[in-house]
C-alpha cells in the first residue's frame, strides 16, 4: 500500500496486451499465495514465508519488488514479501524470530515483477484455530475488499469504493486505516490514483477502462489509527488491537472489472447490478 497523496497525477491506464502481462504477474502472485496457504501453521516462522517467495519468484524468472524498495531510499524493505503477525497492519519484515503461533493471524503481501508487470495481492491466513471475534475480523475485511472491488466500472468513481468498504466496516465496529491505500499498478509498483479506503460516493477520478490499481483495505478491531515501529517499516495499530487486509489488482473492462490476481478456480461473487 502507499501512502496516501495530495496532488492528483495521470492514473495508470493499460493497454489490453498490457492488462494480459498483468494477469500474467497476477496470477503467478495468486499461485504464491495458494501455496504460502498450504504451509501456514504453528511453528513455521516468517523467514521461511519470505524464502519460498524468493526463491519461486526467482524460479519463474522473476523478481520480488519489495526487495530493495524504494531503489535508492534510505531504508529499502530488507526482505521479499511482507508479513504482518496480529496488531500489525502491514510491511512487516519477514523473520527468523517471528514464530507462528496457534490464534496468530498473519497477512502475506507479495509482489512478483513478470516480465516488467507487477502482481500485487495478499491474504490473511489464520494460524489454526482463532476466537470468534478474530474469524469475525478476518471474514469482515475479505467482505470488505469484496465489496469495494464490486463498484468498479467506468463511469464510477473512486470514492465508490471507500464509500462501500468504510459503510460496511464501520457498521461492524471496526476501523479503516486511513494512512496507507491501494495505488495504480501496472510497469510502476505504486503509481496513481491513490485507493482510499474511507470515502464519500461520486467523488474523486472516474474509473475508465485500462485503469489498472489496486483494492487493499486494512481493517482494525479498534480503532484506525496507526505507528510505525523504529525499524522505518513495520506498521502497528496505535491502540494494538488486531488488524487485517486482502488485496487484489483489479483492472477495469468495458463494462465491469477484471480480477487479475484471483487464484485459478477461485471465484469472487460480485453479485449483480
Ligand atoms: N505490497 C505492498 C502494497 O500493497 C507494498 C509493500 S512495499 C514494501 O502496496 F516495501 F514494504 F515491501
Ligand atoms: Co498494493
Ligand atoms: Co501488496
């Protein structure tokens, strides 16, 4: 996600044999994810997530883009995908420390580059069995993102969006991070427009097809607020309640949008209208 900014620029708008380099990306970032699912459980520790990501990502002829990133920053991200344990809302630097504990939820973030193409998505997977209220967080943000994907067309606004996610999730008592957003994607890792996930309905850029970006709520049992630990990257919840996300590159159609991160078999019910 990226920080959210101020001055509006040109949106990342593909071409359609660009948008199928992107399903390309998409749908490697989405096998990575299916597999990371398969090896979630007690006693795996981050270190091992972030190297089967490298190591694939690589086997395909890729690359990871949170490694180094930002090129030339002062505190490029150390490692190949970001995993966020429980309070921590996202950029959590994978670790050989981090242990995997029965209840944890852990968000994996990854971004394979594919041929120039970036594949953005992530899950958050529930370490064994977890209490009521924690599955109740986790089903709420995945049904967040579902429904900010689904008022995607051209013609809607990207207001439409944080509108659908911050109705609903405040409506389930939670709260929605303000300070990081979904971002336009596409040869550019984060490009605009900027993805707010709290908004008002027919505001902001209208959505035309080839609009490629990302759709990545951060939701917080408590309250939205957040702080980065000193380590530059790892985002924590101010009050240290839980946080989850689900993200998936989505790109806009003639008449809808396109899922380009969904796994193979997988559907999201957007329902009609
Ligand atoms: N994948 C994250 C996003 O959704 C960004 C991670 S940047 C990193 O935009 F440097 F922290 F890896
Ligand atoms: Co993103
Ligand atoms: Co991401």
């Amino acid at each position: 996600m990226v920080r959210r900014r101020r001055k509006p620029e040109r949106a990342v708008i593909l071409t359609p044999e660009e948008v199928e380099g992107m399903r390309v990306a998409g749908q490697f970032a989405a096998g990575l994810l299916d597999h990371v699912a398969r090896m979630i459980e007690p006693g795996l520790t981050t270190a091992e997530i972030d190297a089967y990501v490298a190591e694939e990502t690589k086997r395909r002829g890729g690359r990871s883009a949170p490694l180094g990133y930002p090129a030339g920053g002062r505190h490029p991200f150390p490692r190949s995908c970001c995993t966020s344990v429980n309070q921590v809302v996202c950029h959590g630097i994978p670790s050989e420390h981090q242990v995997l504990r029965e209840g944890d939820i852990i968000n994996v973030d990854v971004t394979p580059v594919i041929d120039g193409f970036h594949g953005d998505t992530s899950r958050t997977f529930i370490v064994g069995e977890a209490d009521p209220e924690v599955r109740r967080l986790v089903n709420d943000t995945f049904e967040a993102m579902r429904r900010g994907i689904a008022v995607v067309r051209p013609g809607a606004h990207v207001g439409d969006i944080g509108h659908a996610i911050q109705t609903f999730a405040e409506a389930r008592g939670h709260g929605v991070v303000r300070t990081y957003a979904g971002h336009g994607i596409g040869k550019v890792f984060h490009g605009p427009p900027t993805i707010s996930h709290v908004g008002d309905p027919g505001t902001g850029e209208v959505f035309v097809p080839g609009m490629t970006f990302t759709v990545e709520p951060m939701i917080n049992m408590g309250d939205w607020r957040c702080m980065t630990l000193s380590d530059h990257w790892t985002v924590v919840t101010a009050d240290r309640s839980l946080s989850a996300q689900f993200e998936h590159t989505v790109s806009v159609t003639e008449d809808g949008v396109d899922i380009l991160t969904l796994s193979p078999g997988a559907t999201l019910d957007l329902g009609v209208g």
